[in-house]
C-alpha cells in the first residue's frame, strides 16, 4: 500500500518494507505536498524550438512510412488516414489529441502501441518513417532533411483547440455519491492502480489462468485489460472523472456542500485532472520510471486539496465536521 492509500483509509502499510523506493518516493511528495498548497507548478516542459510546419522531414522517408502503414496500418486507420476500427492519424480531431506536444510523444505512441496487439513490435525508424507518412497526409510541408530521433523532442504538433474548449455538448449531471463515496469508487482505486507502477512492473503483470478456481467478475475482469492497458486507463480514469468533484449538488459526508464555487477548490481539480494527464502520457511512453515520476505528481494534486479541504479538524475515515468548509 502507499502512502496516500495509508492515510485515505488510515491503516498500517502491510507491505512495509517490500517497497522501499515507493515509501521513500511517496513520503517525499508529502512533504512537498504542503510546500505546494496553491501553487500549481505543473510539468515544466523545455519548449520545442520548431513545428512541423517547419519542414523536418523528407518526402522520400514519408513514401518509407507509407509502405509500413499499408503493410500494418491500413486496415485500422483507412486507406486514407481518416480512421475507420482505430481514429483518423489526420484531421483537428487528430490533431487536438496532440496539440503542442513534442513529436517524440506521437512516435513514442506508435513505437510502443502500434499496431495495437503486434506480435512484432516496430522498429525506431519504422515508427519514425510512420510520423514523417501522417504529417504528410496532415498536410505539413516535406523539407531538406530527414526526421531523425535526436530532432524529435525539439518540434513541436501544432496547437490546436481542444473539442471541449471549442464548444462541447451540455450535460447536465446529477449526483448521486456524496464526494467522500466518490473519491472512494474512482479516484482511490484508479490512483492505487498508478500507484502499484512503483512495486511491480507492468510488462510483468501476466494475470493467472482463472480456470482453476470458481469464476468470478473481478478476477476475470482485471485479465482482459492487462499489464501497461490497466495503466494507462486508470490513467485516464482519474483526468476523466475528476471534474465530477466540480459538479454542483453534490454533499460532503458531513452534508456540507461541495464547495464548487471556490476557485482553489477548481484549482485542485485541475491539478488532478493535469495530473492524470500527465499519468496516461507517462504511461504511454511505457517507461517505469516515467510513471513512478508522474505519481509524485499525482500524490501531490492529491494531498494538496486534502489539507486544505479534508484533512482538518479530525483525523480518520469519514469523520470530520469540518471537511468541506466554503471558507476554509
Ligand atoms: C488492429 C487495429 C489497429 C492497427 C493495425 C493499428 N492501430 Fe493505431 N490505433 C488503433 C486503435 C483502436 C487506437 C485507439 C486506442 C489508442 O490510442 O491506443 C489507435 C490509435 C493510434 C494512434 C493515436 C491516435 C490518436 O488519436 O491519438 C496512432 C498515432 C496510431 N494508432 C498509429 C498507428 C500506426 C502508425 C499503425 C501501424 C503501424 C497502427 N496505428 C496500427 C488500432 C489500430
Ligand atoms: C478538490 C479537492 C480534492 C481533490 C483534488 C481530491 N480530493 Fe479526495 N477528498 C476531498 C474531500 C473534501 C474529501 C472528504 C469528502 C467527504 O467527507 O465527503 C475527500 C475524500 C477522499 C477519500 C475518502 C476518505 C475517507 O473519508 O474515507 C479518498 C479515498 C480520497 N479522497 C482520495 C482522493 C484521491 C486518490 C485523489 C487524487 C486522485 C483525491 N482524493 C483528490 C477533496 C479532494
């Protein structure tokens, strides 16, 4: 159990000792977490000096690219980029997935998902020579010079404006956990699932066989999105639920109000919908220790908002007259 799991539920790690480098890892990002309380220093990235308008690859590695893609490619994402069992590899839909992000994050993406459930996993350049094929048929102008691995953290996808920010349909939702219930379906859960990345190594995750016992849901559930997928969706599980925090109506356990209208309390939000965001980057690059480095994110967005919101007054699970003071 780590750290956070330990003061959510208030128990003793069983597990002590067994994980030195996630207790000593964890324990640093509490005592940073009050260092932190309001500020939102989110991931300081180095700023790509180029685009991909700039021409950073050649016509003659996009034709290499093609071949691939036709060879391994084509079936999922269509003859013409535009998506057909996969998503479209061209477009604003596209491109907003991806917007700003250094290209090394699309190349890493295909290297090490693509094709999706390879028995052959694709080569550097393999992977390389696809992004030079897709920002071609983006539209982006070839150039004097090859893409090559070294340039790739240095261009930049172009910026582009997210479906949400641009409109987004109006949902209204009704809530039906109080937030502590909440925290504990989706956000506790998810988080352990990220938080395990420091013990175990997803690539070693093999589910036992579940034959040999009496079925059951759970244990057969967790063998069907194994490994680096269970990763990479609790990932997404917390950037995705969390602005269920910010949804009006909805009670503390104690029957206070959520208190949605306070701008740190969005704040917070943010952090762990950033949080998770950068959790599903990391664990799409597939790298242990990027992942391991993005919980200490993780812990922090969480234990922010707790200090200030949960953890006051009384100690212990479910307690507490004070949580979720408007004015704290
Ligand atoms: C068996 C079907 C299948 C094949 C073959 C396949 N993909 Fe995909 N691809 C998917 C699916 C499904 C997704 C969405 C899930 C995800 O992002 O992992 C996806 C996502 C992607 C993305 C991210 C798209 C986005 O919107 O973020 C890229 C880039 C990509 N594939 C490239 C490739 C390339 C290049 C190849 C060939 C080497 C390939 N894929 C082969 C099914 C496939
Ligand atoms: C915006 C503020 C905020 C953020 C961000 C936040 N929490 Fe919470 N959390 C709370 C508050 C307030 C409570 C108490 C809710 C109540 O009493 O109804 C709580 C309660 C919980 C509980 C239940 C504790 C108990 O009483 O048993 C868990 C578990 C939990 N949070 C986990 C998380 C995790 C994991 C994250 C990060 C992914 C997170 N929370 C992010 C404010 C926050």
């Amino acid at each position: 159990m780590t750290n956070l799991a330990k003061r959510n539920v208030g128990r003793e790690s069983e597990g002590r000792g067994a994980g030195l480098r996630a207790v000593r890892r964890t324990a640093a990002a509490l005592l940073c977490a009050g260092a932190l309380t309001g500020a939102f220093a989110l991931t300081a990235r180095a700023q790509p000096s180029r685009t991909v308008a700039d021409g950073v690859y050649t016509a003659g590695q996009a034709a290499r690219g093609a071949e691939v893609y036709r060879a391994q490619c084509v079936t999922c994402h269509g003859e013409a980029l535009e998506g057909s069992v996969g998503p479209p590899l061209a477009g604003d839909g596209f491109l907003s997935v991806w917007s700003a992000l250094p290209v090394v994050e699309l190349v890493d993406k295909i290297h090490n998902t693509m094709p999706l459930q390879a028995t052959a996993p694709l080569s550097r350049q393999e992977s390389i020579d696809l992004t030079a094929y897709i920002l071609e048929g983006g539209g982006f102008p070839a150039g004097a010079a090859e893409l090559s691995d070294a340039a790739l953290a240095d261009i930049a996808l172009p910026t582009v404006a997210t479906a949400s920010a641009a409109g987004g349909g109006d949902l209204s939702v009704v809530p039906i956990a109080n937030l502590a219930q909440l925290m504990r379906a989706i956000a506790f859960p998810a988080s352990n699932i990220v938080f395990n990345v420091q013990i175990k190594d997803p690539a070693d995750d093999v589910p036992p066989p579940t034959a040999a016992r009496s079925f059951d849901f759970v244990e057969w559930g967790a063998t069907v999105y194994p490994g680096w997928e269970a990763i990479d969706l609790a990932a997404l599980a917390i950037a995705e639920s969390a602005p269920l925090f910010l949804v009006p109506g909805r009670r503390c356990e104690n029957g206070r109000p959520v208190p949605v209208d306070r701008a740190d309390w969005r704040e917070y939000t943010e952090a762990v919908v950033e949080a998770g965001r950068v959790a599903y980057r990391a664990s799409q690059s597939r790298s242990v220790d990027a992942v391991i480095e993005a919980t200490d994110q993780l812990n922090e967005a969480c234990a922010s908002c707790h200090e200030v919101y949960r953890d006051v007054g009384a100690e212990g699970r479910g307690v507490g007259a004070d949580r979720c003071r408007q004015e704290p």
